[in-house]
C-alpha cells in the first residue's frame, strides 16, 4: 500500500466512524482490521506487511501514529524529531536517521497536543516549550516555532522498563564492584550525595538505581520537572511534579516551591531529580537542616565544574558572599559522583569524591575513585573506576548508622 492509500483509507475509515471514541480498543482494532482486509492494494501483501499496515492504521486513532512502533521498541533509548520529515533515534549507543516520517507537520502537532494534553499542560506559540512524559514514564522535551526553526521540534527519552540496578550498572562495567558496595554503603548511613555528569550520562538512572538502597522504614519526597525516578523499597513515598503556567501566566509550580514545601511534609530525605538554579540554594539549605541522605543531580563537566555551577546557581537568585555560598556547599553534600559519556559512546562513572570542608576560601575535596583509562580494543575504551587510597575523612554517619567503617577508612568496599 502507498502512503497516498494509506492516509485515504485511513481518513475514509475516520469518516465512518462517528463512535471512534466510543469503542474499545480491540473493537477499533477488529474494525480496522475488516476493512484493511478488502482493500484490493493489500490483496498480494504478506500476513506480516498486512498486520503493519493495520497496526499503522490503529496507530493514528489510538497511539503516537509513526512514533508507536519507535516507542514500543525497547532496543531504541531516544527518539529526537527534528522536523515532520526528519526522525532520528539512538539505538544500541548509536544515532540512527528513522526512514518514518509524519505526513504533514500538522499531524506532528496533533500528537504533541494529545502528548501534553494528558498532562494537563499547554503548549503553543506563546509558551512553545513544555516538559512532559508518556503514559510509560518516558521524558518528553517540544519546542514549537517560532523557536524551532525547521518546525516542531520532540526529543523523547525513554526508560528501561525495569529501573536498572547497582548490580546491572556494575555488570555493565561502568561501575567497580567495591565502589558499587562503598556507595551502597553510604546510601543507607545518610550520606548526602549530589550526582553530576552531561547530557545523557546517565545520572536519572544511577539516582534512581541509588535510591533503592534508602531503608524501607523512611519518609522519601521526590521533586522533578517530569517525574521518571522509580523508588519501589521505600512505602512511604511522596513524589511531586512541577506545573507549568497556564495559557493566562498563572499557576505556575516551581522545583523551588516544592522543595519548600516538601520541608512541612516531615521527609526523612528528599530526592531532587535535577537542580538547574535558584533552586540550588533552597537544595542546600534542605541538607543542611537535618534532611540527611538526601540526593540531587546537575549537570557539568567534573566535580570542580560542578561546585561551580552550584555557585552561580546560588548566586543568581541570593545576595550572598561568595564564602558564605561555599560553605553552603562544603557543608551540605558530603559525596559527588561524577558520569560520563565516553567517546566510544559507553557511560562511566569517573568520579567519585568527599568534600572535606573548607579551607582558604576554597572547597576541598578528597577523590576516593577515578576513572583510569587503560587502552583501546576494537574502538572500546578500558579501563576502570580506581580507588586512590585515600580514606573517607567524615565517618561520623557511618558510625551513628552502625555501619561497618574500617575497609572505607583505608579506601576500599567492604
């Protein structure tokens, strides 16, 4: 069947059906189904192509039209939709130019509505960016003209259906094992830890896979943008969501905002799925009053670049001295682990680092774990995540956790 047969045999079946909505999936499907059968161009198909073109059909009235088969496909981890014309995914590590295509840009934009319209958030020339997600978790980024040049502009990042582990993440080799044990370790003695990396490296997953390791018996918030985090050890758990402003600029809800609240709502720790400004400070000030265990990610470049940006994001939104940021800092997060995107497209983590204090006006660290880089064999990098040697100086939460402390102290796992 041609694409000029199919968008009129599809219209044709709309046409027809004043009920669509009424009817149930499998009915809509069973219906299709007919009615593809006696089309003449389908006649000399196989039974495979003719269960495409029906599941195609069923696609445009009740799924992401040519996005289903993109995102039912758990090989494909991002799909980046440039244009109507222009689909890309990345796949297996690698990006991949879709042979798919959206027949109008309209239609692109039908999607993207019923896309936000589930979340109960508006997109349109006037506010062209919004963040959502799928019915299945999976983060969604539009961009509209004017501000996206070549047109409606979808990336979509989608999410294992099992959230990933410490173990898998370790198994994949991005993680040492006595690293892996160290973290886990620190994770349950309440450590403060701020997760860092670029785009893509991975830090909603290793949060999410550290999060599983929080005691079962706590009170856990968790304030995202688009919520993705899966916490399934711990009961008690609150999971907030931001709002964007209404198409009058009003009711806007802000990660800000639910931090603060967050606050009155007795959380023994609280997870921030990303900090990207002022929020940064109410963050810091959240760990430093007693939320213990608490985790949030950023993104730079290293850890050094990432105190950095937490400066600047403080900064932006408080009139405070650079020292009085600082300490800010030096006092709140106990641990950063740093991830990376390797060139060989493989996601590490290259750092993992204790802040020891202040001193000199300066924030000093104390590296635990870096990444060594070993050689190159058939276009993958070696190598692995090293211990220094060097012993975590604050040990008072091990201790108060009853937590075995003596291997850490001299740099390793237990």
């Amino acid at each position: 069947m041609s694409e000029d047969g199919f968008r009129l045999l599809r219209n044709e079946i709309r046409s027809g059906l004043d009920v669509t909505s009424s009817l149930s999936d499998a009915e809509l499907m069973n219906l299709i189904e007919r009615r593809v059968l006696r089309e003449e161009q389908v006649r000399h198909l196989t039974a495979e192509a003719k269960r495409r073109w029906v599941r195609r059909i069923y696609d445009s009235f009740r799924g992401l039209d040519v996005l289903q088969p993109l995102v039912d496909d758990k090989s494909i981890t991002e799909i980046m939709i440039n244009s109507h014309e222009e689909i890309f995914i990345e796949q297996r590590g690698g990006f991949i130019k879709s042979d798919l295509a959206f027949e109008s840009q309209e239609r692109l934009e039908d999607i993207i509505q019923s896309i936000v319209a589930g979340m109960n958030r508006v997109v349109n020339e006037s506010s062209p960016i919004v963040d959502a997600r799928l019915a299945d978790g999976s983060r969604v980024n539009v961009v509209l003209p004017p501000i996206a040049l070549k047109g409606p502009t979808v990336t979509i990042r989608k999410f294992p259906e099992h959230p990933m582990s410490i173990d898998d993440i370790v198994h994949m080799g991005s993680l040492s094992q006595e690293a892996a044990e160290m973290l886990k370790i620190l994770v349950r003695s309440k450590y403060n830890l701020f997760i860092s990396g670029g785009t893509g490296s991975g830090k909603t997953t290793f949060l999410n896979a550290l999060s599983q390791y929080i005691p079962s018996d706590e009170r856990v918030i968790t304030i995202e943008d688009s919520a993705e985090l899966q916490i399934k050890t711990v009961p008690n758990l609150v999971s907030l969501e931001t709002r964007n402003a209404n198409t009058e600029g009003r009711g806007e809800i802000t990660v800000r905002e639910l931090i603060r609240s967050s606050l009155r709502m007795r959380p023994n720790r609280i997870v921030v799925g990303e900090v990207r400004g002022l929020e940064a400070l109410d963050m810091l000030q959240a760990m430093n009053t007693g939320h213990d265990g608490s985790l949030s990610t950023g993104h730079s470049n290293s850890t050094k670049d990432m105190i950095s940006r937490l400066e600047t994001m403080v900064l932006s939104g408080a009139d405070l001295p650079i020292q009085v940021v600082r300490q800010q800092i030096s006092s709140a997060i106990d641990i950063f682990v740093h991830l990376s995107r390797m060139r060989d497209r493989s996601r590490r983590i290259t750092e993992i680092v204790e802040v020891m204090g202040m001193e000199g006006g300066e924030v000093i660290l104390n590296p635990l774990y870096v990444f060594k880089e070993t050689g190159e064999k058939d276009g993958k990098i070696l190598g692995g995540l090293v211990s220094t040697g060097n012993a975590i100086i604050h040990t008072e939460k091990l201790s108060m956790a009853g937590m075995e402390i003596c291997s850490l102290m001299h740099g390793g796992g237990t």
